[in-house]
C-alpha cells in the first residue's frame, strides 16, 4: 500500500462534470489499496473573479492584503467541498480539510506567504479512518491565526508541501495537458512530450512562464527529493516525470518558454561612482521586487546607463521607486516599457553543447525579429523581444531545435 498525493489544478474542476472525473481518478487509485491525499485549486477562474470582486470595492487603491487572503482562501473552500460529495457519491468515504485544518503554517505576508511546516496530525487521523482526505491548495494561517495565501498557483507547492510532510511515494500534478512539453502545445503543434526532465531545467521553465507547474513546488520538490508526475486528468495517459536525474533524452534543449510578464525600466546618465547600482537595486528588494535581466553600459563622460527588467505586475511600484532614485541622484531620464517579452530556451544539454545561442538567435533573424537584451546561465539563454513578436518567435526557436515535428 502507498501513500499518494494527487493534485488537481483549477481547470480539471471546473464544473460537476469535471469535478465528478476527478472523483473518478481518485478513487481508481483508492481502490487499488492505497491511501489518497488531493490537493485541490479553486475552480476554473474562481481567483480571477474573486479578485475582480476586489477591484470593483477598491478601484486602483490597493485592498488589504489580509482581507485578499481572506476572499481568495474561499474559492478552494467550493472545489473540495464538492468534490468531498463527488467522491461520497461515488460510495467512498471522504473528508475535506481547510488549510489550516490540514496543519499548513505560513509566514504572514499576506498574499505570498511561505509554507512553514504542516502539522499532519489531522491528515493522518482521517487516513487512518481509511478516508480520501481532500485539502484545499493555495492556503494556510500565519503565527496570528490568520488566513493566509501562498501566491498565485500556490496549490502545486501544497501538494509538495503534503508529500514532503508525509513522505508521501508518488505526488501527481493533474492538469488539462498530458505533461511537460517542449513548448506551449496549445499554440506550438510540433510540441513534444518529455517522459523525464530534471528538477533544475523544471525550475527554469517554470520560472520563465512556462504554466505548467509553480516554480516555488518545484523548489520544494527538489529539496525534499520528492518525484513529481505531471499528468492530464482527463486522458490518464503516463505524464512526465521531474525528478534529480533523468534518463538523457538526446535533446540540446528540453523546452522553449515565453514570458510576457515583464517590464523594462531604463535609467539613463547615472553618475558613474561606486554604489549607485547597490543603491538603486537594493531600494527594489526592500519592496520584494525582482529584478531579472540587467544591463549597463559603459561609462562615458562620468555617466553610465543601467536597463533592467521586473515582472510587469509590479512594473508600476518599481517605476515609482526609480523615478524617486533619479530625482534624487540627479540622473537623467526614465524609460519604461512594459510591451515585450521574454523568450527562453532552457536545456542541460547546453552546458556540454557550443553553439546553443547562436541557433537561438539565428532562428530570430531569419524572422527578422530584433534582440533587446539577452541573459543566459547555465542551461538556459533568454531574449528580450517585441511583445508582438512573441510567438512567432518561440515557434521560429522551437522549429529550429526540432525540424522534423510539424
Ligand atoms: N486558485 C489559486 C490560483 O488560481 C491557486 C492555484 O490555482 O493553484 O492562483
Ligand atoms: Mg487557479
């Protein structure tokens, strides 16, 4: 008998239909004999309309983020009640569990808590009873006992958070695609599925926009050593599998992603002295923002410009902040951009394999796509590009690291 953990993603309970195929899948492994814990999303775009609830109370004017967390905590509230029901109906016994019920302890800042520990005790009382204990992703309570959120997408690293906790044998992540693919499949038809990837080429998609799974789950699975399945819950075929070390798929690259969260801020005629990019940079962290692809060019007549990027969501606050820093160092002007976005490549093949980027950017000039700014690492290269280019770049790329997939 095993313990397994099954999550399942907003879109595969959407509505009773899709909620009564999740009963379905869940118990197929709960009759096999073993002990099922779900983690479940809101359901559908539950989220987005409730934050869209907030925005018509709050207009412009930022919402407390406790009382965010207090609405947003009440989608997950609906998709595990009803499919506690659903898997009742079905004739199995069933239980759901709030966050908190769960044991999740979290940090307390609101709307991006951390997981701090999950007191399983109660989790484990329900198994023992021989229930499907079905827990609601996303949440937890702060030391203050109040609800908290763990960041959109956040139910992923709830599953991982319960196996980790449990050392649970197997975590699945049911979503509405068969697994991880080398591009988007809904928009790139030569997509392929990879049976295996690595923890560290999953990380980088994930943190480069590629939605299949949150990048924090990733984090935790990796430090935990807990295998990930990400699978369809609607076509059960077998998924792809994250773990340390895959089997080598001879493959340069393992996927190609598109960001458009992004925003490029420019400060031009910086005073070129020792400490003036600490200074600039550090006033953005203090506010949680971060800070991905930056460049500086350089000094010429005592000057210097610095161009970076955030994520667009926080594109306005960051914009605020440096043109507060310009002013007060006397630089020049302010640009900002927000109508790009970032294309990556990302692959463990790279680090053994010359000539990587090159095949990058040549797929973008046969397109004649322009390069704004480009940062690379280890196992993966991005480029900053024209938002309207974006995805005829990432199929330019992807057609050209897999030819014979059309
Ligand atoms: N319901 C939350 C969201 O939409 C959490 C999740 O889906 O994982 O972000
Ligand atoms: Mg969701």
């Amino acid at each position: 008998m095993s313990l397994i953990v099954q999550k399942f993603g907003g879109s595969s309970v959407k509505d009773a239909e899709h909620v009564m195929n999740v009963a379905r899948v869940v118990t197929d492994t709960y009759k096999k004999g073993n002990s099922v814990v779900v983690v479940v999303s809101a359901q559908g775009d539950t989220t987005d309309d409730l934050i869209e609830k907030a925005a018509e109370i709050n207009g412009d004017s930022l919402a407390s983020k406790r009382e965010m967390d207090m609405l947003l905590a009440s989608g997950e509230q609906i998709s595990i009640s009803l499919l506690a029901m659903a898997i009742q109906k079905l004739g199995y016994p069933a239980v759901s569990l709030l966050g908190w019920q769960a044991g999740f302890k979290t940090t307390s800042s609101h709307t991006w808590a951390r997981i701090r520990k999950v007191d399983t005790s109660r989790i484990k009382q329900e198994l023992d009873q021989k229930k499907i204990v079905v827990v609601a992703g996303f949440q937890g309570l702060s030391r203050y006992d109040d609800i908290t959120t763990l960041g959109r997408g956040g139910s992923d690293t709830s599953a991982v958070a319960i196996a980790a906790a449990m050392h649970a044998d197997l975590c699945q992540i049911y979503t509405d695609v068969e697994g991880v693919y080398t591009a988007d499949p809904r928009k790139i038809k030569g997509a392929i599925k990879l049976n295996e990837i690595s923890y560290d080429e999953m990380l980088e998609l994930a943190t480069l926009g590629a939605q299949v799974l949150n990048n924090r789950s990733v984090e935790m699975a990796k430090k935990y050593n807990i295998e990930l399945e990400v699978l369809s819950s609607l076509t059960q075929k077998p998924g792809t599998i994250v773990k340390e070390r895959p089997k080598m798929e001879k493959m340069l690259i393992s996927g190609v992603a598109k960001d458009t969260n992004v925003a490029r801020i420019s400060v031009t005629c910086i005073p070129d002295k020792p400490g003036l990019a600490f200074k600039m940079f550090s006033k953005l962290s203090a506010r949680d923002i971060n800070v991905d692809i930056i460049l500086q060019s350089i000094g010429r007549d005592g000057t210097k410009d610095i161009t970076f990027t955030v994520p667009k969501d926080k594109g306005a606050e960051a914009l605020q902040i440096i043109e507060k820093f310009a002013n007060d160092n006397g630089t020049g002007a302010v640009h900002y951009d927000d109508k790009i976005a970032k294309i990556s490549i990302v692959g463990a093949g790279m680090e053994t394999h010359a000539g990587v980027a090159s095949t990058m950017f040549e797929a973008l000039y046969n397109r004649q796509i322009n390069i704004q700014m480009i940062s690379t690492s280890e196992i993966k290269v991005s480029v900053l590009i024209d938002k309207r280019d974006a995805d005829l770049a990432v199929e330019a790329i992807h057609d050209k690291f897999f030819p014979d997939n059309d």
